[in-house]
C-alpha cells in the first residue's frame, strides 16, 4: 500500500490510501498541495536525504551554469570596449553617409 494525495476541495488536499477493495482511507488534511506531498514522501519512507542530496547537485549545477554566463557577460563587456575604443579612432569624415551633408 502506497499513500497518495488527492485534491478534495479547492485549498484542500488529503494525504491517504485506497484498500484492496478500493475504498479510500485518509489519514490527513493539508492546505497546500506540497505540504500533502511532503506528508505522503515521509508517509511512503522516502529517503529525504537523497531528495536533499539531488537538491545540492542541481543547485551545484546551477552555480557552474551561472559562471560561464557571467564569464561570458565579462567576455561581451571586454570585445563592446575595444569596440568603442575601435570607434572612438575613427575619422568623423568617415561617418557620413556619401551625398548628405
């Protein structure tokens, strides 16, 4: 048998269990759908360390992904300066459109 949560009412979930016969027994209420689900995660003798543990992982990878894009942010700031340095040498005359003065 294992424990589920259904939504019974509009703010209201219920943590419980059918029987083989297939009738329903609920065990508790709660008003949010995660704090149903974190009762039928604790109910069911889930492992919350390993949930812990891939909540790190994912949060270790979202670390590395947000350094390669602020390096890559650097990168893009670095290549607009030397641009701009690039643009600041540049002739007035040669900004002008051919015929238009």
């Amino acid at each position: 048998m294992g424990f589920v949560y259904l939504r019974t009412e509009t703010e209201l979930w219920t943590v419980g269990f059918y029987w083989p016969d297939g009738s329903w027994e609920p065990e508790s209420d709660h008003g949010s759908k995660d704090a149903a689900a974190q009762r039928v995660t604790i109910l069911n003798g889930e492992d919350l360390t390993v949930h812990m543990a891939e909540l790190i992982k994912e949060r270790d990878e979202l670390k590395d992904q947000n350094r390669e894009l602020l390096d890559q942010v650097q990168c893009l700031q670095w290549d607009l300066g030397a641009l701009q340095s690039q643009h600041d040498r540049c002739p007035e005359s040669s900004m002008t459109t051919p015929g238009v003065q």
